[in-house]
C-alpha cells in the first residue's frame, strides 16, 4: 500500500456524476474535496451551477464551493496559487486529497502553474464587460489566434480575460501562459473519469435541467438581473433563462436551449480531459474497487 502523499483528480463533463463520486471516494478514503468547478467559487450562484447539496457533500469537507464573488473573480492563476497550499496543509494531516471539477483550464492552472498575468485596467475591464459573445471571439481570434485555439469559444469569461490582459499590456495573452516561473506540481496525481455513455449523458443533462428549473432556476436568474453584464453570468444557463425573463423565449425553448448548448458543452469537456489529462475512464458507482486501487497505487488507463 502506497504512503506517497497523492491527489486524486475526478474530472470530466458536467452531470456525469463527478460530485457524488469525488464524495464517495473522499469519504472512503478518509480526506477531503477540493473543487475546481470554476462557477462554484461563486456564493451568489446555486441552481445554475448545480452546486453540490448536503446530501451530495456526505458530510465530507469541500474547499472552493460558494467561497467567492461574482464581483471579485477567480481566475485560473489565482486558483492554483491559492489551492496548492490548501492541498499542501490536507496532504499534511492525510495521506490523499481529492479534487473535482470541470474546469480543464483551472485543473491545469494548477497541475502546471501559470504566469503571473498583470491585473487589468478599469478601462479595460470595462471594455470587455460591453462586449457580445461574437465581439470577444472576434477580437481574441484576431489578436491571439494562439490562445483562441486553447480556449472555449462559448465562455465569455476566459474571453473577456484575454481581452482585458492584451488591452492593458499591450501583449498577446498566450505570453503569459508560459508556465516558465514556477515549481511543477508537487505531488503524485491521477484523472479520473466517470465512464458515462453519451446517451446516458444527454438523458442526464435534460433530467438535471428540468430539475433546475422546477428548484427555482428562474427566480435565481431574477434576482442576478442587475449583473446580467457580468461575464460570469453570460454563461450556459443563465444566458437563456436571462433571455426567458425578458420575453424572447418561451419556458420550453429556454430548456432546449440549456440541453442543448450544456450537452456541447459536455462533449468539448470530455474532448480535452482525454486528450489533455489523459483521463482514466472509472465506473461512477464502484466506489469501493476505486479507493482500493488509488491506495494500492494500481490505477491504469
């Protein structure tokens, strides 16, 4: 049985089951969950974000879930400065940590660290806040193909970043994902996927999404009207049921829409964990085989 200290990774795409596994797999194991979901930093975003219950959680410590606020964004280098010492001071007391997310762009702030990236200017903050969807990959696709090869096209949040950086420095944005001034991860890690069919998949999504809207989702996205502006906000889910509120869509056309645009979503997910991470795909239920082979250290793909 292995001592080394060692952090498990569960990623992959949205409602495969990621959450309820990372608990399990904490709970067996005796440690605690570290999330990179980069929407469930966000204490004002619930619903939306499928953020975890209690229920879910099984009484197992997470660290990153409603901790922050829309108004002061994470961003994927601040998340890796500010989890690894977390990890570190877990990895400390216990022989594992697990963590858990989507957000392939934050797993990898933090597995290779980035470059410090300058704070951007009001006016360039404010100069991406005013702009659509199509403007932001405009320009990013113009100015920094590079980095527009990287990025999801649909998340106006990584968007909006880029824009803000390169009008503030004056530098392309991909100059500053160098990873050139820091250490390498510290410790020994595995990704793990849960194997879910994509039939199973899109019936997950339309079943999550119609129970998003029957908790609520509509009176969430009424009282976050105000920073519908935000990038954080122009983001699936939100984005449609903000249209649904003002009228250009009907109930039903809204909840396609969510499946829809969150099932491609899904699929550019799985896409870059098993080419980027190369994600070892585990059945989402076999908590126990699973904790035994992280502990023997017998995991493989």
């Amino acid at each position: 049985m292995s001592t080394k200290p060692s952090v498990v990774v569960v990623a992959g795409p949205t409602a495969s089951g990621k959450t309820v596994l990372a608990a399990s797999l904490a709970k067996v194991l005796k440690t605690e969950v570290v999330s990179f979901d980069a929407r469930q930093f966000y204490k004002e975003l619930d619903i939306g974000v499928a953020r975890p219950t209690a229920e879910e959680m099984q009484g197992v410590p997470h660290h990153f879930i409603a901790t922050h606020s829309i108004h002061h964004p994470l961003t994927a280098a601040e998340f890796g400065r500010q989890a690894l010492p977390l990890i570190e001071s877990i990895l400390r007391q216990k022989s594992l940590v697990v963590l858990v997310g989507g957000a392939g762009f934050y797993l990898d702030a933090l597995l290779h660290p980035l470059d410090p990236i300058p704070e951007p200017s009001p006016e360039a903050r404010e100069l991406a806040r005013s702009m659509t969807l199509a403007q932001l990959q405009a320009y990013v696709q113009k100015k920094d193909p590079d980095y527009f090869q990287l990025v999801d096209p649909m998340n106006p949040a990584r968007l909006a970043r880029a824009v803000e950086v390169m009008e503030t420095t004056g530098k392309l944005f991909s100059e500053f994902l160098t990873g050139r001034n820091y250490k390498k991860f510290p410790f020994r890690y595995w990704v793990l996927m849960p194997a879910v069919e994509p039939t199973e998949l899109r019936m997950r999504i339309e079943r999550r999404t119609r129970l998003m809207w029957q908790r609520g989702l509509v009176d969430e996205c009424r009282r976050l009207m105000p920073f519908r502006h935000l990038p954080l906000l122009r983001t699936v889910g939100y984005s449609e049921s903000f249209a649904f509120l003002e009228g250009s869509l009907t109930e039903e056309e809204t909840l396609k829409a969510i499946m829809q645009n969150t099932w491609q979503y899904a699929r550019r997910q799985r896409t870059w964990f098993r080419n980027k991470t190369k994600a070892i795909p585990v059945p989402p239920d076999d908590v126990e085989r699973l904790a035994i082979q992280v502990l023997t250290g017998n995991l493989t793909g």
